[in-house]
C-alpha cells in the first residue's frame, strides 16, 4: 500500500503557517517587565489564605501534568468527574425551604414545576411538632419524584419523619436517593442542636456512632438515600481558609468511618459499605478557580484516606464520593446585595466546572438563617443554576479544568495543603477532639484575622462594600442580621465589620 501523499500547505488554508514565531517563558518574562513598568514580576504573584501561591506563569516546563495523581474522567481518584460521558443534564439542582414559613407548599411547588431537582428542607423544625406542616410542604413534590434532602446536623429522628412522609408517599425505598442530612458535628459546629455538645469530645464522639448506627439500619430499607453528611461549608462560615475547610470535612469523613466500622456502639461495616452512607458537602466562594480546585482536590484525598483503610478504589468499591456544594454564606454582604447575585454565580460556575453532583444557590438577599429570601431572592438562586446549566451547558462538559496547567497544580497545591491540615487534625485525636479542646477554633481565629487584614490592605477586595460603593445603597437595608450564633462557632460574614457604620446611618 503506497504511503500517502503529504498535503501541501497552500495560502489561505487550514493547513497553512499561521506565521507565529516561537515565543519562550524568558520572552515572556521580558514583555510582562516591560508592561510593569519597574515593578518586579514577583508582584503578579497572590497568596491565598490558605498559604498557597499562584504564580504569573503557567508552562507545561514547570507546571506539567504528567505523573500526577489526577486519573481520568470517569476513573479512580474520579479528580476529573465521575463519569467519562458527556451529554447528561449535569448536577442536581436543590433549592431550601423552610417547612414552618407560610406559602411554602406553594412555592415548593413552583420550584419543582420549573426546573429544580430537588428540595432541601431547612432546619430548626421540630420532628414531632412540625410534622404535619413537612408533610404538607414536600408530599406532594416526593409523590412526584422529586428527591428530597435534610440539611446536614439532622437527627435520627428528624431522618425518621422525612422518611415517613416518603413512605405515606409510596415513594419506591429501592429508588429514592434522599439525602437525610445526619451529621452531629456538624450541629456541634454551629450549634444546631442542644443533644451536641462541641465541647465534651466524648459526647460528640457517642453522637456520631449513634447516628452511624441508625444510618445502616436505614440504609437497609431505602439502599439509595445517603443517611450521613460530611459538612465542611459550617467551617467555612466559621472563617476557615479553603484547605481547612477541606481538611475538616475530611476528619468528619473518617469520623464516620471510625463510628461505622470500628465505634463500640456502631454498626460494624467494612469501609467501602461505610463509605457509601456519606455525603460530602463543601463551600463555594466567588472564585471560581478555586472552586474548581477545591472540589478536584476533596476528591483526590478522600481516595487517599479510603486506599489506606483498604479499600480497592480501583474497583471503585467506595467510590465515587457523593459531592454536594453551597453558595457560601460568609461571602454575602448585607450592604449592596445586588452584588451577592454576582458571587454566587461565579460560585456556581466554578463547582459546576468541578464536577459537583448538586448544588445549592443561597438567596442573594438573605445573609442570615433568621432573615427570610424575598420572591426575587428565591427566583434568581434557582434561576442561576437552570441558567449555567441548560442555557450554557457547563455540565455537558467533560472535565472542563483538564489540561490547564494553572488548575492541575492549584487542585495539587490545594490538596497538599488540605492533607497537611489533615494530618494535624488527627494527630490531635480527630474532629471531635480538636473541637472539643478549642484547639480547632483558635486556628480559625487566626485564619479569619488572615483575612481580614487581607481585605483591610486593599488586597482582596470586596465589591460594593471596600471598593465601588454605591452611595445610594448606604442604610437601604431594612433589617439588619450581623450579630453571629450564640452558640458554636458562628457565622462570620467578610463584609460585617465594614456593613456596622454604613447600615446604621
């Protein structure tokens, strides 16, 4: 067979030289000198809080991807997706609700006639006091198909009166995949509940293995729902940086996996059964990259943590981890919340280009549990999501941060920094150990001080409340929330300290 005929270049075609001389990271150096205008190149590099540094150049020479441990889409550690397919709908789209406000049952309705997935039920109802009005808000959605969640800090008991309103239902146990939201630390964490308490380790540890326990007895009868939560976005609220909040989640994680398998009053699985009765929720600020980044890198540790409890992830027994990300609630400002609108897509976009399973928009105009969304504010935070979803079609995309070297080496920097974080964390005893000590806290502290002197340096700014402030929303805010939590430790929203002044005058 004669070798084929090499196609010549012609003028004009595809094929021709596009005449682009050859250009080197020095070349490079020199243009970006030039352009500073005496100020070194140094001055293009950021530090995250995190302590990690992002550099003015990214080349496949210093930044390459060969050897690292990201895998494939579709494939074990799954850093770049849990599946090698493109074409689906992307990520589930949840939207909270609170089952005690008046007009719930209709907008729930409204909700699930008009694009959202599923609906989160959020806390402080009572699981004998409140049941009737859970039934009415969500019945008809679960008769539906709609998957219902819990959000994480929720008790057996609460788990048990979702569940109940599924079966009067006749929703298929074999079929519904039902977040039920148990998660101890994290109602410890935030003070959620009075049955935890974030200081005594010993209690919170029983708590855990309490609800691991009931989580195998419910996974029994309805397989597909997850009954456990891991929940780092209560840190993140907290002031932890990005690989702290990581590095807790992934503490909560093996938490579980200590109370499942080896706890005294727990149920005695084997880790990758265990594995699969969790769920991992994270944050998600308004930098998409480093989104991205975070949820890339939870992934590559927890493969980590589960191959050294002995679990065959290249089987994929364990995996892959059920991700679940929330627009943050420390990055809202009260003070010109229009902007809000601004973040959380960004926020979106970036665990989106992550590969979340679902997401949750906060409204833009609610920057506290105690104040509830307007209309507009429960519209636009589903409508991002419909919009990046089925009007851009960011979830049709496989692994959309693959092949940029400034992604693949700040998803390694990040999950370099999160272990560390780890590692320190169990060094001390566990989650529950560094809670209880106060030792966890004092960290945080010193993260949100981090921060804060950051903002205060004009190097991290915060639009419409350091810079570009708009006179005309200045006290327009009708009802203020800044004060935090009584209890645990508390929601720290970036904007707060700049938002006293202006709201008051």
């Amino acid at each position: 067979m004669p070798a084929p005929e090499t196609v010549p270049s012609q003028p004009g075609s595809l094929f021709a030289d596009p005449g682009f001389a050859d250009v080197t990271e020095v070349d490079w150096e020199a243009a970006a000198q030039g352009a500073l205008r005496g100020q070194p190149l140094s001055s293009l590099q950021t530090m995250l809080i995190d302590g990690i540094e992002t550099a003015p150049l990214y080349s496949p020479q210093r930044h390459g991807t060969e050897g690292t441990l990201a895998g494939i889409p579709g494939d074990t550690p799954y850093v770049r997706g849990a599946t090698a397919a493109s074409g689906g709908q992307g990520w589930e789209v949840r939207q909270i609700h609170d089952v005690r406000r008046p007009g719930t049952p209709d907008a729930v309705a409204v909700d699930t006639t008009s694009g959202v997935d599923a609906v989160t039920v959020a806390r402080g109802w009572s699981a004998e006091d409140d049941a009737d009005a859970l039934a009415s808000c969500i019945g008809d959605a679960a008769a539906a198909g709609v998957t219902i969640h819990l959000q994480a800090g929720a008790s057996p008991a609460h788990a048990g009166a979702l569940l109940e309103v599924l079966r009067r239902q006749r929703c298929e146990p074999g079929h519904n995949r039902s977040w039920l939201g148990l998660d101890p630390i994290a109602a410890a964490a935030c003070g959620w509940s009075a049955d935890t308490d974030s200081g005594d380790d010993n209690a919170l540890e029983a708590a855990v293995e309490r609800a691991a326990h009931s989580a195998a007895d419910l996974a029994e009868r309805w397989p597909q729902a997850v009954p456990l939560e891991a929940d780092g976005s209560v840190f993140a609220d907290a002031g932890a940086a990005d690989a702290s909040e990581l590095a807790a989640t992934l503490a909560t994680g093996v938490a579980w996996l200590r109370a499942a398998c080896d706890g005294p009053a727990g149920p005695g699985l084997d880790p990758a059964a265990a594995a699969r009765l969790v769920g991992f929720t994270i944050s998600a600020g308004p930098d998409p990259f480093v989104v991205t980044a975070k949820c890339r890198a939870l992934r590559m540790c927890w493969a980590r943590v589960l191959s050294a409890c002995g679990v065959d992830i290249v089987g994929g027994t364990g995996l892959p981890m059920r991700l679940h990300a929330v627009t943050s609630t420390a990055m809202l400002s009260e003070l010109d919340p229009w902007v809000n609108m601004l973040r959380a897509t960004t926020a979106t976009f970036g665990a989106a280009n992550g590969g979340v399973d679902a997401i949750t928009v906060r409204p833009f105009d609610t920057v506290s549990a105690a104040a509830a969304p307007s209309a507009l504010g429960w519209r636009v935070a589903a409508n991002t999501q419909l919009i990046l979803r089925h009007e851009s079609r960011i979830g049709s995309v496989i692994d959309p941060a693959g092949g940029s070297w400034f992604l693949e080496d700040l998803t390694q920097s990040m999950a370099s920094a999160s272990w560390d974080r780890f590692g320190n964390i169990e060094a001390a005893g566990g989650i529950c150990a560094v809670m209880a000590s106060g030792e966890l806290e004092a960290s945080l502290a010193v993260e949100r001080k981090h921060r804060d002197e950051q903002i205060a340096a004009g190097e991290r700014v915060l639009v419409g409340v350091t810079e570009f402030v708009d006179p005309t929303e200045i006290g327009a805010t009708s009802e203020s929330h800044r004060s935090k939590l009584d209890a645990g430790l508390g929601v720290h929203r970036w904007a707060a300290p700049y938002e006293a002044g202006a709201l008051e005058s």
